[in-house]
C-alpha cells in the first residue's frame, strides 16, 4: 500500500508551493497531500551456455504532491526515483565486464567468418575502461565504462531522476481544459506493444534488457514542456485535444548497449568498439549540442469519433539511432574538387557517428467493431531525413514509412480452465524504405509480426502469457513464454524463458570482395531479434511493492 | 433531432408540454414512489432488533432470497433485522416520470425504447400477465436514480478475500464516478448534457489508486442512448500509459481479479438488449437497506478528516456486511443472456420497488448451479455524509460478491458522495484518462 501523508513538510513540495506562490501573486498554494509509492526488485536471468547474464536489483520509489491552488483546477507534482545496481559484472565477469574479451567480432551471435577477424578485430569491451583512444573517438556516445553499466541510474544526466514534473490544469470559461506538463517526464504517443511506430519522443535504454522489458522503464525521460488544450466534445466529436510538446532537454540518442553488457542491441558497442586494422571504427561521434534549434517539437491532435480514436501527429526529432558516416577528409581543398584523392569524405571504412534530424508526420486510429468484437488498432508515421546504412556508399537519407496494424481480441476459452477472458493480440510492422539502395543491408521492405496470448487464473493472481514475435527479413523468431504469481499487495513472483530462433543472414559485403558474411553489415539484416539468436535466457523477477 | 428539440423544449416550458404527453396519474406515481405510504410490510414472527441465524431462518424463508437463505442456513452468516424505512427519490425525478413517462412504450425488439426524457418510464404495477413485464421493470433499472444524475465514490476498497481461510488476498483502492449525460432531473444542466454527438446516456470512470502493480489503471465506460448499440470501453494500464480499447468479452471477466464482472456493477451494468428478461414476481423480502450512521463501522480500513468510515465485514471469510435488512416489497426478475458464450445461465435480480436499485442479485453459471451471490447495501442519504442529506439518492454503501463454488468473495466498502462538483463532464472521457496517469 501506498503511503498518504497529509502534510506540508516535504521540502520540495514546500519549495514548489513557494515558487508557485510567489510566480503567482496572491494566489494561494499549498502543499496539501503527498503519496509515495515504490518497489524493490531483483531480476536474475542465466543464458544458455553463458550463465548469469543479469543481477539487476531495482528500487524505484514514486511520489506525487497534490497542491491546493486557487487558480488551478488541478495542480501536482510527480516524481519518479531509482536507483539500479546490475551485479552479472562481479558474478560473471568472465562474460561480461572490461575483462570479457571476444575472440572475434560478432562472437555472441554468429560463428567466425571471412569478415571477423581478418578484416574487423573484435570490439573492446568497455573502451572507456581498456583503450583510451577508442573512448576518447566514442566521447559522448556508447562511453560506458564498467561502472556506469553496474549502477546505470547514477551519471551526469542525473538518470536516477527518472521523472520529476510539475502538472496543471486550468479550466476555461467555455469549459475547456488547458493543461501544462513541465519537467523531465515521457510522453508517449501511438497504441503499439514492443516495438514502437509513433512513440519515438523519448529514446529507449535498450542495453536493460534490449526490446523486452516495459517501455514505460526503459523509456529514457526528457526535459519537455506540454501543452494540452482538452477541448472535449462538439457537434461533431466526442472528444478532442490539441497538444504540443517541447522537448528542450539537450539531444540523447537511444542506448544500444556498450561492448561488455549483457544486452547490445544489434552488437552495435561491439562494431563501434572494433577497428579496421590499427584503425579505430569510430572516428567521432557529433553529438548534437544543446541549442535551441536542436530542441525539438511536437503536436498532435486527438479524438473520438464514434467507434473511432484517432490521432495526428507531427515531430521534428533527431534520430536516436547512430547514422554511420565517411569521415570528413581534413586535407580536402574545395576549390580543386577534380584532383586525384580531394574527396570532402574519406572513405576508408572509419567513421563519425551522427544524429540526422527528421521530421515525422503520422497518425493512429482504433476502432471498435461490434461485429467481431474486436479492436482494431493501425497506426502509421512517415518520415523524411533518417538515414540508413550503406555498403558502398556509408549511408543514405532516405524517407521512410513505417506502418503497424494490430487486433485484440477479447475471449473466454472454457476449456482452458478459466472464467477470465484470455487477451490475444496481433500485430504486424511494416518498414518501407522508399529510396532503397540495393547495397543497403536493410530490405526495401520488412515485416515483423508479433502476438501475444495471455490468461489469469486464481483472480488474477497467476497469469501466464507467451509473446512471440517474428521477423521476416531475418528469419529469426522470438518466443518467451512466462508466468507471473502476485500472491498478495506487495510480492509479484515472474518465471520466464526468452529463447530464439534464426538470425543466420549474411550480406555481400564489398570490401569482402563480396562475399557473403555476418560483419559488420548483416548486424542490421538480422535486426534486434535475430542478432540476440545466443541469447536463450529463463528469467527469474522477484519484486516487493510498497 | 427535431423529436429531440422538442422535447428539451419541453422541460423549459413544462406547461405546454404538459398538454402534449399525456402525464401519468397521481395513484400511479404514489404506488411507484410511495409503495409504505399506506403502512410498512410485516411477517409473521419478523420484527426489527431480531437476528435470524441457522436456529430460526427455515421460519423466515419465504422473505428470504435463496442465496441468503443457503448462507444462513449453513452457518456462514447471521443477519439483524431493522425497521422498514421510506426512501423516498428526489422530488425532481418523481415530477419527471409524472411529466414525460405516460407515453413511454417499449419497441418492437428488446433494448428498444420509444424516446424518453427523465424519469422513471414504467411506473406502474408490472403485471403476471404481460409478456414484457421484465424488460420494462429492467428499463425502469436503467433509467433510475440509481447515483442520482452524477455521484463520485472516493475511496472505494475492494478486497479479495479467501471465504475458507478469510484471508484478505489483496485490496485495491479505487475512484468512481458516474455521470448521467442524459435523463437528469437534479443536477443542472437538464435534461442532457451538451454537446453530446453520439448521444451519450451515461458514463462510468473508474481510477486505481493502489496497490501499486495496477496503480493509475483507469476504466472508462460509455453507455449510449441506443441500447442497441455495444458500449465503448476504454481501459488505461499505468505501466503501459496508453488508452486501449476494450472488446466487450472482458465485460464479462473478472475485473482486476476481483469475484465481480463490469457486467455486475451497480447490480446489472449491461445493454437491456443483452439479455432476456423475465418477471417472476413482486414479494416482500429482506433487503440491505440502512443508515449507515447507525451501523458498527470499521475504524481501521479509512480514516479521513470527515471522521467517515466505512461498513464492516464479518460472517464467514469476512464476506458480509455488518449492516440490518429491513423488509421490504421487491420485484423478481430473471436476466438471461442472449449470447450462448456468455459465461453464466442466467441472473435472478430482486429490484428494489421503491428505488429500482438491485441490492441483491443470484448468479447461475452456464450448468444453472448457483454460482455468485451479489449484496449491495443500500444507505439512507439523510444518514450518511452531510453532502448526501436530500438528495434522494439510495446510497450503494458496501457490497459483497460472493462466489460459492471457488468459497471466494469481493468486499466493497464505499465512502459514496453525490456532488456534483466531484464528477465534472471532462473526466468522462479519453483524454482525461490519458492526462491523468503518470
């Protein structure tokens, strides 16, 4: 149970109603409620052949002040705390950790080839902590070191502050709400499960547990403003909200996971840990610096039309993921383009890593259909100025379509020994690349479909459920079954297996004389899930609320 | 439309309207309203201050549901009898059925309705002999004045009790509010809501405040108009904070893992055309009808600055209320769903007359065992929470569902507040679902 304490000696509650006193006149603000809530957890996992993969023991504790204001209708304040210490670096050390050397590139998911090692040496584990050159070139960027990866909350961003943000709503003579968010919060957008088409306003820690833990604790939160003008119904709709969101925190990218983790997504800190003969792979990251015109923007307007919600939204966001480019050739001479080897790029396969900006423009709608009684669910985003990677040519902008449609379905199946419906939902994403190059390692398009199948049984207390997604253009699949006991308010008990399947694509590479092989191109034909193909885990979660 | 403009014209110039319906007779209304008017029901041997026990239940079985009936008999629970008291509904909604309810008649097919405005539609006697008699006394449900035109009950404790070992499995705390965007009579504006482009007729919001595993999970419930039409339900997951659409399948589930469905609220919380209804019968029987300030209270569950506390449990696993049940006339009526899947046979509802609440319903699974049994007690507004004193509203106080044959069972203790401040228009809908989680 969640504490309730009536008062008004919480210091920043306290400092926040002063401010909000003094910020407005004479209006009175007082700190009139504060609940605390939280958790203590311990999530172990063993992979296959590798043993503990993770030891991460979480405690996360969540207040919320709630404000007495004579100008609001509401006004509170939110913060979310934790703190992670991850101890697989002193229990398996030989796997992971600044000491867990590969014996070639790409060793965690395919077997040697042409590529590794002769051409690419494998990546350093945890630069920062074993080669200085290569921390110094990935400054910025995949810069862990090992206890930064132990204790991954605590580091000069402050992420042990997951959310803290002020809220208000005030409401207008016609009825209206105008509503403002301000702090260091997530703002979700879009209706899809695991992967993600139109929530791509805060960048994801996929090194916790690469795509499978809630987004809502892997989402990394940013320093935003929101503004929500909840104008309800009219003549026409049932609801209505215009929003915008202003994301002025300096730019962070997504987190893939640094070489020495237990989770990289794509084995990117690996590749970006290697090198081309002495050459490091990475040259610089240019990491956007904070600015106002690298702040970023939002808005989205929502509705409900009858049987119908929907949204439009547009985004002017940087990508998360890294863009790999040709280096910029400091010898080029500019006004003598012709000349044999003046080029403005090197290209000699060493690289900087950029953040592109883009613009995204999208949409969702579900809609209900009685007939089926099911939900329909399709969500879409188009962008312009991603960049993929390429072989011969380091990368290309390119517009982008990315497209989900998904089905939940609601069911009692008697004969699975239950009352309680069983949630089946299905989804499938489509990528269309629409300036595909045929040296692109991604294919022009791609599907990933998932499902999910879960039940409850012993009033909600025990609930089994398997997630399995597949990816089309890797050929690799994913299931990872599990069941979750939460015997009474305070302990959840959750067993699971995460086991994969595929993830043996192989692309000509150029510089392999064209060979067909694993590195460093293919990591992105065989996507998140067919890159993990060795990372067959059972997955234990102990967990204690309060 | 043009119907419907007419008929707010109505309500703001009563007069002229008054030539055009044809209004309901005074002995019509007063049978409906006032059914104690000409004295208080009695049983032989049935007096108020005496408990009924397993020593004595055969002697009161006739009063009685069979539920209650098995539980006393076996021992699980006792019950004290109080005084019959009138509880009375507000004067706007009684002047309401006598206005807009004499031309009130039912469609062709079941959940059709001729258009109706406020009020209670059926307001006479329900008859052996008429076929339909079950739908109409269940419209008279879906138009009553149940919470009144918007009601809010904050807090609201569930728990999950083992009925064998009485150990509280778990307590999730709750908000509810419910709105009445059409048929309002008490609260301003009347007799609608508008704008109202789908035609609203009622809203249920629902928020999770604990335990922490479904804190901020919301419910959000839209009830139209056309009875013919499913219901839109949306669902927000606190760790998800995003709406989803419900399929109504999970209107029938165990909601949140408690012993009760959506489907079960406020004793029927379904589409009329969802089911087959069947007048079995008036009678006069025991109903958990109270005034919650004259009850033994529990101290430990809530404490507020009101010094309000909730109803206590006991009997057996802790599944009872510790309130009286007064005597009472009721009218029997039997649900049955329409859908072959649907996961029982059939309700047997006892509808209180005088309210048209269902303070006690008994659920039969798909084999036609007697499966749930579903207790709602009803408070007295004038003695209960300041705020409640005249609004004619029969206070839902405390419930219990109970499932015989897992020997489980879901208490529910109620802190019920009819104002209307607490249940604003805006929180009835997505977006204030998705504002309000984290």
């Amino acid at each position: 149970m969640s504490k309730t304490i009536t008062t008004t000696s919480t210091r920043l509650a306290v400092a926040v109603s002063a401010a909000l006193s003094t910020g407005l006149g004479s209006s009175a603000v007082a700190a009139a409620e504060t609940t605390w809530a939280g958790f203590v957890e311990n999530a172990t996992y063993h992979r296959k052949d590798v043993g503990i993969s993770k030891f991460r023991n979480t405690g996360q504790a969540e207040f919320e002040t709630k404000f007495d204001s004579d100008s609001f209708r509401s006004l509170r304040l939110n913060g979310v705390l934790r703190g992670t210490y991850d101890g697989v670096y002193d229990l398996n050390d030989g796997e992971f950790g600044k000491d867990a050397q590969q014996d070639y590139l790409g060793a965690d998911w395919h077997s040697s080839d042409l590529s590794s090692p002769t051409i690419l040496s494998a990546g350093v584990p945890f630069p920062c902590d074993n080669d200085p050159t290569l921390c110094g070139n990935l400054d910025g960027y995949m810069d862990q070191d090992e206890n930064d990866a132990k204790f991954p909350d605590f580091n000069d961003r402050l992420d042990f502050i997951r959310e803290l943000y002020l809220s208000a709503d005030k409401e207008l003579s016609n009825g209206d709400v105008l509503s403002f968010r301000l702090g260091k919060q997530q703002v979700v957008w879009g209706k899809t499960d695991l992967f993600r088409v139109l929530d791509v306003i805060n960048p994801v820690d996929y090194s916790r547990h690469n795509i499978y833990d809630e987004l809502e604790d892997i989402r990394i939160p940013q320093w935003m403003l929101t503004a929500e003008w909840r104008m309800g119904p009219n003549q026409v709709l049932d609801d209505s909200n215009l929003s915008l969101v202003w994301n002025f925190d300096k730019f962070r990218p997504s987190n893939l996971g640094t070489c020495g983790q237990s989770y990289k997504m794509l084995d990117a800190g690996c590749f970006f840990s290697s090198r081309l003969g002495p050459w490091p792979i990475i040259h610089d990251v240019e990491e956007p610096e904070w600015s106002l015109a690298n702040t970023q923007l939002g808005a989205k307007w929502e509705g409900v039309y009858g049987d119908a919600t929907f949204s439009v939204n547009a985004l002017t966001y940087r990508q998360q993921l890294p863009s790999l480019h040709f280096r910029y050739n400091p010898a080029f001479n500019p006004a003598n383009p012709v000349a044999p080897g003046n080029t403005p790029f090197l290209e000699d396969g060493v690289f900087d890593i950029e953040f592109p900006r883009v613009n995204l423009l999208g949409g969702a709608i579900d809609y209900y259909s009685m007939d089926m009684d099911a939900v329909w669910r399709v969500e879409l985003a188009y962008t312009e100025g991603e960049e993929l990677p390429r072989d011969l040519d380091g990368h290309k902008e390119t517009d982008m379509l990315r497209y989900v449609i998904g089905l939940d379905k609601n069911l009692v199946i008697p004969q699975l020994g239950t009352s309680s419906a069983f949630l089946i939902s299905g989804q499938l994403f489509g990528e269309h690349i629409l300036d595909h190059e045929a040296d692109m390692p991604n294919d022009e398009d791609n599907w990933i479909a998932t499902g999910l199948f879960k039940g409850w049984y012993m009033n909600n207390r025990l609930s089994p459920q398997i997630i399995a997604a597949h990816d089309f253009a890797a050929e690799a699949t994913v299931l990872a079954p599990s069941v979750s006991w939460t015997p009474d308010n305070h302990w959840m008990f959750n067993l699971g297996l995460n086991v994969k399947f595929g993830g043996d694509q192989k692309f000509p590479w150029s510089v392999a004389g064209g060979a067909p092989v694993y590195e460093p191109l293919a990591r992105f034909t065989n996507g998140p899930i067919g890159v993990a193909n060795q990372e067959d885990e059972i997955q234990f979660t102990i967990r204690y609320s309060f | 439309m043009l119907k419907k403009s007419l008929l707010a014209l109505c309500l703001s110039a009563a007069v002229t309207c008054t030539a055009q319906a044809a209004a309901v007779s005074d002995e019509v209304i007063q049978s409906s309203f006032f059914p104690y008017m000409n004295g208080m029901p009695s049983y032989p041997g049935l007096s108020a201050g005496m408990t009924i026990n397993q020593s004595n239940v055969d002697q009161f079985k006739e009063v009685l549901d069979p539920g209650l009936y098995m539980f006393i008999k076996d021992g699980a629970t006792e019950i004290k009898v109080g005084e019959t008291t009138d509880f009375g509904l507000h004067q706007s909604y009684i002047d309401a059925t006598r206005q807009y309810s004499g031309d009130v008649s039912l469609g062709d097919g079941y959940g059709e309705l001729s258009k109706t405005v406020a009020g209670r539609p059926f307001p006479q006697e329900p008859s052996m002999d008429d076929p339909r008699a079950g739908e109409k006394l269940a419209w008279n449900y879906k138009y009553g004045y149940n919470w009144g035109d918007s009601a809010t009950i904050s807090p609201f404790y569930w728990t999950m009790r083992d009925m064998g070992s009485g150990k509280m499995e778990r307590t999730i705390k709750f908000n509810f509010n419910f709105l009445n965007f059409t048929h309002r009579t008490q609260q301003a504006p009347f007799p609608e809501v508008t704008p109202n482009p789908s035609e609203l007729f009622r809203g249920i919001y629902v928020k999770v405040l604990e335990p922490f595993d479904v804190k901020n999970t919301q419910l959000l419930i839209h009830r139209f108009e056309d009875d013919t039409k499913v219901d839109n339900a949306y669902l927000y997951l606190g760790f998800q904070r995003r709406v989803r659409r419900l399929s109504s399948g999970q209107t029938t589930d165990a909601f949140l893992g408690t012993d009760v469905m959506i489907e079960d609220f406020e004793g029927y919380n379904g589409r009329i055309s969802d089911m087959k209804w069947v007048y079995k019968g008036t009678r006069n029987m025991l109903m958990p009808f109270y005034n919650h300030n004259d009850m033994v209270l529990d101290s430990e569950t809530h404490q507020d600055e009101d010094g309000y506390q909730v109803v206590a449990f006991s009997g057996k696993g802790g599944c009872f209320p510790n309130i009286t049940w007064q005597l009472r006339k009721v009218y029997e009526v039997e649900s049955i769903p329409q859908d072959e899947n649907h996961p029982i046979s059939k309700r047997t509802h006892f509808m209180d007359a005088q309210t048209f609440t269902i303070p006690r319903t008994v659920v039969y699974d798909r084999k036609g065992d007697m499966w749930k049994n579903w207790i709602i007690g009803q408070a007295h507004p004038d003695h209960h929470l300041p705020v409640n004193k005249g609004t004619g509203v029969s206070i839902d106080d405390a419930f219990s569902m109970i499932d015989i044959q897992a020997q489980h069972c879901t208490t529910g203790q109620f802190k019920g507040i009819v104002d209307p401040e607490r249940s604003p228009v805006d929180i009835f809908t997505v977006q204030n679902m998705r504002a309000s989680g984290n």
